[in-house]
C-alpha cells in the first residue's frame, strides 16, 4: 500500500448520527481497517499465504474485496451487466482474487480496489436506504440498507483474518 492509503485517514464511526451516514461510516471505517493492516509491507509480505492449504494472504484479501465492492455496487445496485472475465476469479480459477496472487502487483490492485470503493461512495450518494437496487441478487430484490450491513459484515469478517495474518508476517496487531 501506499503513504496516500486511506488508513492514515481512518476515523472512528460516530456515536450519534443518522442511520445512512451511520451504515457509511462504519463501511469506510472498515475499508480503512482493511488498508491500514497491509501499510508499510513489501509486495512478498502481501502476498504470503496464512498457512496451508489456505491460500489467503493480505493481497488476496484486497483483491477479493475489490471483487465483493464490484459486485454490490456496480452489479446489484447500479444494475450493471458486467463481463464475468473482468475479475480475479473465472470459472477455472474460482478463488482467483486468493490463488492467483504469485504473479499479482500490490501497486495495480490496491488501485482497482480504491476505484471500486470510490465508484461505491458515488453510487450510493444520495440514494434512500430502502432504494432497491437494479440488479439482483440470487433472484432477489436487494435494498441498499442490506447491500451497506452486508458490505460492512462482509469487511469485519475479513479484517479479522487481515489482523492474524498481519500478526503473522511482522508481529503488529491492534488498530
């Protein structure tokens, strides 16, 4: 990651706010969570694997999200046709955005990865929570409120993995 990440800009929800601004607050808390535990870490530290067989690393947590914010925002709220081959994964590499980190440049995802969080703050602009969206979702209609709670469930889940492999690689734990 780099020094412009925006765990140096990770502020702490607020206590008291309304519900949307609460849900965003909380959304970008954890994104910041998520770059402040792959800060100051070379490419190799960011691709180490936790241990087998999975083949979860920081990079691969980075470019699974970037997958996870592509498909909410664009896919099932923007309604966007996207082109399956334009991910990490395929149907021959299933969890591609883990497996396929060996070759992966940390600089280019962590990019893709802030370009979808910024398509997904702009997406949901102004939107009302209960706005459903205009993709679906496994035949479902989804409304932004549970595309929010689920993205936010989606971070904490695996920030805690990000914490344990960051502990792994150089010791730090906290934030």
């Amino acid at each position: 990651m780099t020094d412009s990440s925006p765990a140096t800009l990770r502020t702490s929800p607020p206590f008291a706010a309304d519900e949307a601004a609460m849900l965003g607050a909380w959304l970008d808390f954890h994104r910041a969570t998520l770059a402040l535990k792959c800060e100051g870490l070379t490419p190799e530290q960011l691709r180490e694997r936790a241990c087998p067989p999975s083949s979860m690393s920081l990079l691969g947590l980075v470019r699974h999200l970037t997958e996870v914010e592509r498909h909410w925002f664009r896919q099932v709220l923007d309604g966007q046709d996207l082109d399956p081959s334009g991910g990490h994964w395929s149907a021959e590499f299933p969890d591609g955005d883990f497996d396929l980190v060996d070759g992966a440049d940390p600089v280019v995802d962590t990019a893709a990865w802030q370009a979808e969080v910024a398509f997904a703050r702009s997406a949901v602009e102004g939107v009302p929570l209960d706005a459903v969206g205009r993709g679906r979702w496994r035949g479902n209609e989804v409304t932004l409120r549970w595309i929010l709670v689920h993205m936010i469930e989606e971070y904490a889940r695996h920030n805690g993995h990000a914490d344990l492999l960051r502990e792994r690689i150089d010791g730090s734990t906290g934030e």
